[in-house]
C-alpha cells in the first residue's frame, strides 16, 4: 500500500508582511496564531492517514508557507515553479532535495516562464491552468511539455476575479468543480460546476475517497457537501485568509 504524503512548510515569523493583491491588508495578522493553526491543519492531515514531509523553513519569505505554488506534482514527476511575484522565488530553495528524497524527479520552470502552482488545478487527465495574474503563457507552456509524457490534457482559463485559480475554483472527489460565483470569471468553463454559499467554501483538499478538508470559515458549504455525501473536516485557519490563502495552499499532496 502507497503512503500518503503531504508537502508542508511552517509559516514564517514574518507572516503578516505577506503580498495582498486582490483583499485590503488586514493590520491584525497574528504570527502565534498562525502558527497554532497550522499545526492544528497538519494535525487534521495527520489524522486522516497523511504522513507529513516538512520542506526546509523559509523564515525571510513571509509567503513561505503557501507551499503549495512552489511545486506541481503529477506522477512522480516534480514541477518546481517560478513565481509570478519576484520576491517570491526564493521560497523554492530546498524544495528539490526534499522532493529527489522521496522519489520525485524535478524539472525546474525557466525564465521568461512564471508559473504558481496556485493555479494550477488537477482532476484525472485534466490540468487546468489560470491565466492572467501569475502565471504566464510561457511558464504554461513549460508545464504542458514537462506534462507531455501523462497523456493530460493541459486547459487554459481565465482568472482575473481571484490571486489564483485555486482561490476561485477546487474539484471534489468526483470531479465537480465548486466556486464562488464572485470570484470565477466564467463558471461555463466547467460542465460540471457547482455554486457555494461562502467564498471560503470555494476550496477543498482531497484527502482520499469522498473525505475532504475545507475552512471552519464556510459552515453553510460544508453542509451542502455533506448533503451530497461527502465527509467533511474543517479547520481554522483565519489568519492566512487574511492574506489571501486557503487551505490547498498549505500543503501538497505526493505520492508515497
């Protein structure tokens, strides 16, 4: 039996000087209590059959701990991306060693490619990439060639309402793409799309079979997921909504 695998990286004691783009800056960032919560997310990961992998901290990259758009995995393939913020390429650092550790081989995003992982988005044999904040048409088009081997089919959409698709859009276990309708530019880019109640609702992490783990933050989504037979863990995590995160950007999901 494969292990379950998850990507973290504890979040930096410079947290609340975090890049905001598309939210007002919140001057209430608290470093204690992102930190509680995020082990509180590992624990809830843990709890659920994942073994952690703990990439190497990133203390001067305040964003370091949205793990998640440093790396795209298919496979046993590694991504490592090249961010659409400058400031943040340095987060990447280390993510090769940890990855080469257990099993991955890596190929690397090149200028004048940017890609975050935030946007990209996975669901069987489809890979769906956001374009317009982040990421670029070279750094998609890196991503489709390193893909070229998986038989997927790489999709671009448009993302202008959110920092990243993944901020407007995630796949349930059976492929049902769920958003906030306030933030999802063309909600037909999808034929199976479904409207949550809360933004906060918009992202899920696939935590294996119809298990998943959303914010404490969408109660009324998280009923509706349940209505629908899913089995639902919430944690909270606030203080990285504050700057614009969600709960697929604290991890990455890998192979075991």
């Amino acid at each position: 039996m494969h292990r379950r695998l998850a990507l973290v990286r504890r979040p930096s004691p410079l947290l609340a000087d975090g890049i905001v783009t598309h939210i007002e800056r919140s001057p209430s960032v608290d470093a204690d209590l992102a930190l509680r919560q995020w082990e509180e997310y590992c624990a809830a990961l843990e709890h659920r059959g994942w073994d952690l992998i703990e990439a190497p901290p990133a203390d001067q990259c305040p964003d370091g701990v949205f793990v998640e758009d440093q790396v795209v995995v298919f496979g046993d393939l590694a991504v490592l991306c090249r961010s659409g913020a400058p400031e943040r390429r340095a987060e990447r650092a280390g993510l090769r060693e940890t990855l080469e550790r257990v099993g991955y081989r890596c190929v690397e995003i090149e200028a004048p490619g940017t890609l975050d992982g935030g946007d990209v988005l996975k669901w069987g044999r489809t890979v769906w990439v956001g374009a317009g904040g982040r990421s670029n048409e070279a750094g998609t088009a890196q991503l489709e060639q390193a893909l070229s081997g998986f038989s997927v089919t790489v999709r671009r959409v448009s993302v202008t309402r959110a920092l990243h698709l993944k901020s407007a859009v995630t796949a349930l276990p059976l492929g049902t793409v769920i958003g906030h309708e306030t933030t999802v530019d063309d909600p037909a880019q999808w034929a199976d799309f479904l409207a949550v109640p809360e933004e906060e609702g918009a992202h899920v992490v696939l935590l294996g079979g119809m298990s998943v783990l959303m914010s404490a933050a969408a109660p009324r989504t998280a009923h509706l997921l349940q209505g629908r037979g899913h089995d639902v863990s919430m944690v909270d995590i606030s203080e990285f909504e504050k700057l614009e995160g969600c709960v697929t950007c604290l991890s990455v999901r890998l192979r075991g």
